[in-house]
C-alpha cells in the first residue's frame, strides 16, 4: 500500500498522486502544469497502460488536463469523478485539445517560414479527448463507491468548483484498512453560487493543498459587487473597456452572477446599459453545464433567485461572442465595454488577443479575478512589468492593472486550517501539496507548531508506505533545465505504445498455441517492415 507523489509538489499546477494498493495502480488527478514549474516532476512510476483508475477531485486543466495524455498513450481504464465535472470535463478537454492543436499549428507555420526549425505534434488530439471523455463515470455526491475489492471511494462537495470534491479512498490490503482523503482544491466561503465546503470528519492520512497557506483574503466580507461596480464605473469614465481575464468555468459564471446584481440595482447609472461580452466558446458551454446542475450545487442565495423564475447569470445587454469573427468585432467597437475572457492567466485563447488591443490604452482597466501561476503572462501583469510579448510583438502596458479584493476560488490560510482541523481525530499524516516551494513549507510549519499535526511537504518523487506511515523514498528538488536534446512528444507516444504492447503480451500468457504464435507472427510482420525504412 504505496502513495507516490508525482505532480503539484512544492508547486502549484499539474496536481497528480499515484497509489498502489490491492494489486491496482491509481491516479488521483491527472493535470497540466502551467507557466513556469521550478522543479522537475518525476515520471509515473508505472506505463500509463498499467494505470487501472484515475479519481478526479475536479475539472479544472491544472488537475484533469493530462488525461488525454494519459490516454493516448496507453490508459484503458475508468476515470471517476463526480457528475457535474463529468459534463465539464466533456467540454474542457476538447478545449484543451483544440488549444494543442492549434498552437502547434501556429509553431509549423512559423516552422515553415524559418527553415532549420523541426515540425511540432500536439500533446494530444481531439481524438485523445474524446477517448478519455468516453471513459468518464459520473458520481454522485456522498455515495460510498465499491470500485473493486479493496478500494472504495466517496466525494465530497469542496466548494471550489461546480462539481468539485474532496475525495476518500478506503484500501483495504492484507486485512488492514486506511483511509486517505485528497482534498482536492479547497473552496473559499461565501463565494456565489455554489456551496461552501463540506467537512470530512475521519481519514488515516490527509493530503491537502496549500495554494494560499500563507495570506489571508481579507478580514472582513469582501462587497465583490460594490467594487466591481466602482472599477467598471471609473474604468468606463475614462472612455475605456473593461478587461477581465478569467477561467472559463468556475469565475466567469460568478462575473456573470455579479454583473447581473450590478445592472438589476443601477450601481452604474452613468452607463445604465453598458455592454458584457463573453468572449469564449468554453465559457457559454459551462455557463449550460451549471444551468444543468443547479439543484446539486448551487448555494441557497442562488436558489432563491431561480424559484423567482430569475437565471442568476443571465441580464439585459450580456452578448456571447462565439465565432473568431464575433471575437474581433469586439474591438472594433469604441463604446466602453466589459469584456470577459479566457484563459485566466492569460497563457492562451482570445484574451491574449484582447490583451493586445488594451493593454497600451491608459484609459483601459485590466482586472485579475484569479489566481496568477508563477511564470504565466498574467503573474507578470499583476507584478507590474512595463511590457509584455504578445504574438511576436511587444506591448507596453499603460492599462491600470486591478486585482478585485478577495476573489478566489481558494480558501485562505485559514480557511485551510479550519478543514483540517475538522477531522475529530489526528490524521497519522498531512500531506502538503499544492503550494508554491516557500508557502508549503511554511504552511507545513504552522500546522506542526501551532496545531500539533504530523506534517509533512514531499517533493516530486517522495515515496510513502501507507500501512507503516514511513517514508520508504525521500527524494530531492531537481531545478527544472533547458533541455536542449527533448525527446519529441511523438516519440514518447511511440514508446509508450510499445510499453502498452509488453503488457499486452504478458496478459495473453497462458493463451492457446495457435493464437500466440499468430500474434507473435503480427508483431514479427510489424516489425520487418519498420526495419527496412
């Protein structure tokens, strides 16, 4: 019974645990990392095809956008997840697939006009996407899952994102149980339309995140409405636009939910009618997905406006913006707007394009409703650089840039605190993930001092014996380096498969004769052929 920490160790993005137990191999997570990682993360520590399950705790990339990955080169299994982030995840990895596609298209045009550089392959295809989606097994909340003998799992509702969860696994192994929980990404209180978390009351062992272990939000409640309001009013006085970065699923349905409040109570009576574009495909696909399911996970407050017959996301002058032509039309228009966007760091998509049209415009109000990953375009915006590259070309930034106080899909330091602390019993071990380097050992600190918990931050590598709570690996940071001679992605897709080819082989010992000696002959036949090219 084996916990290996591959992903979002002593950084925040590309969340990944790897579990052996009762002779299965698990993921919890499978996600992406974004901007710019200090330290490598180390390989699986099987072949993708020897995965069995992967458990999802929730949709968004930095946890789920590997998937297709994992499939394409080699993963056969079942992914659970609860139902919501099923009907996101069906739509968020085709998006992450067209965005692969797409920039690798970009990088062999560009490709072509310098003569010298290699052609590029995506990570993964729509092809890939959709394989993973079709393996997808939506989950109901608070249901104990039997997935087979030995594991169990069950989610929780985590209050971080539609669908989002904290999950518990029970591995039974040798007559012995434990029980793990991941909380997944922790939700901040009193956020708009989707609950607040819900406590876990037992686990054997924790592993948390950690993304704000070292801030609090504010001391009191933040008025998103008001403030917003007050930015939208100065920003739209100066005859600019309004330009919100933001995730697609999750904040651009609360921006809608805020916006709607800001109209409904006139808090912007010199623009009464003013203008919201939502410049993203992904972005009115969710909105669809949390209409779906607001009985499951939409709050109280928001509840109450539905059983008026009023769509809490839905308002007078709202436009969606849909094709690549409907996109650019947005800036040709002078009239001060509000335009919301993806992606939420700024890493890609159309905000970059909107980016490039307001970002010189002094008048303009650039405002982050998000977190900023170290390294991506919009940490660098927050950070207050003078310019920035985009699409080859630099920009001076003269737009004020804004952050709106307190919005986060993150619980606090102690919002964290106060979730684990709600098991009535010590865990044998907090697992701290999820944080940048300093803010997980920090974190770690405070919850061994001030609260008396076994914690612990591994890095990339760390490998834990579940039934003796020892660390069987400790590994060290390794500083990521510029490679300068990568394996290709294609490459590694090629042996991958023929990993997946090894385990098939050994699958089929003890088959007839005459059916191994007809697959031997195909694999013969296979390779003659490769081995006179």
């Amino acid at each position: 019974m084996k916990l290996t920490f591959v992903g979002a160790d002593h950084q925040v993005t590309g969340s990944c645990h790897y579990i052996q137990a009762c002779g299965k191999n698990i993921l919890v997570d499978c996600g992406m990392q974004q901007g710019a990682n200090v330290f490598e993360c180390c390989e699986l520590p099987v072949a993708e095809s020897e995965i069995d399950y992967v458990f999802l705790t929730h949709a968004h990339v930095d946890h789920s956008g590997n998937l297709p990955l994992l499939y394409a080169r080699g993963f056969k299994g079942n992914v659970y997840t609860t139902e919501a982030s099923a009907d996101l995840c069906s739509i968020m990895l085709r998006d992450c697939a067209h965005i692969q596609m797409q920039e690798a298209e970009w990088k062999n045009r560009k490709a072509k006009r310098h003569s010298g550089l290699e052609a590029v392959e995506p990570l993964y295809t729509m092809e890939d996407a959709d394989g993973i989606i079709k393996r997808i097994v939506p989950c109901s909340y608070n249901s104990r899952i039997q997935i087979c003998d030995g594991i169990a799992i069950k989610f929780t509702d985590v209050g971080h994102l539609l669908g989002s969860a904290s999950i518990e696994v029970w591995l039974t192994d040798d007559g012995v149980t434990k029980k793990i929980v991941f909380s997944g990404d922790i939700g901040n209180k009193n956020q708009p339309l989707i609950k607040d978390p819900i406590y876990t009351k037992q686990a054997d062992y924790v592993v948390m995140e950690s993304t704000y272990g070292d801030r609090l939000h504010t001391d009191k409640k933040p008025e998103y409405v008001r403030d917003l309001a007050d930015v939208i009013s100065k920003t739209f006085a100066r005859g600019g636009n309004v330009v919100i970065p933001s995730f697609a699923v999750g904040r651009t349905q609360e921006m809608l939910y805020f916006l709607r409040k800001i109209k409904e109570d006139n808090l912007v009576p010199d623009f009464p009618g003013f203008e919201v574009y939502v410049d993203s495909p992904l972005a009115v696909e969710a909105t669809g997905v949390f209409q779906k399911n607001i009985y499951t996970c939409f709050d109280e407050d928001a509840m109450e406006l539905v059983r008026r017959g009023i769509n809490p996301i839905a308002f007078p002058g709202l436009k969606l913006a849909i094709t690549s032509d409907e996109s650019k039309e947005i800036n040709f228009d002078d009239t001060p707007k509000v335009i919301i966007s993806a992606s939420g760091m700024c890493e890609a998509g159309r905000i970059r394009h909107h980016l490039k049209h307001n970002l010189w415009r002094p008048e303009c109000t650039i405002l982050f409703v998000g977190y900023q990953a170290a390294g991506t375009l919009g940490r660098a915006l927050v950070e207050g650089a003078d310019e920035v590259k985009l699409f080859g070309e630099v920009v001076e930034v003269r737009a004020e840039i804004m952050q709106l106080p307190g919005m986060s899909g993150h619980a606090d330091k102690n919002g964290l605190i106060e979730w684990v602390n709600a098991f009535d019993n010590k865990p044998e071990r907090v697992f701290v993930v999820h944080g940048e380097d300093s803010v997980c050992s920090a974190f770690v600190d405070c919850l061994k001092n001030e609260y008396g918990h076994n914690a612990y931050a591994p890095y990339s590598g760390t490998r834990v014996d579940l039934l003796t709570n020892t660390v069987e690996y400790e590994a060290e940071p390794v500083l990521i380096k510029k490679r300068v001679h990568a394996v290709s992605d294609v490459f590694a897709r090629l042996l991958a498969a023929g990993q997946r080819l090894l385990n098939v082989i050994r699958k089929n010992e003890g088959g007839t004769n005459k059916d191994l000696a007809r697959f031997a002959d195909q694999i013969n036949s296979l390779a003659d052929r490769w081995e006179k090219n």
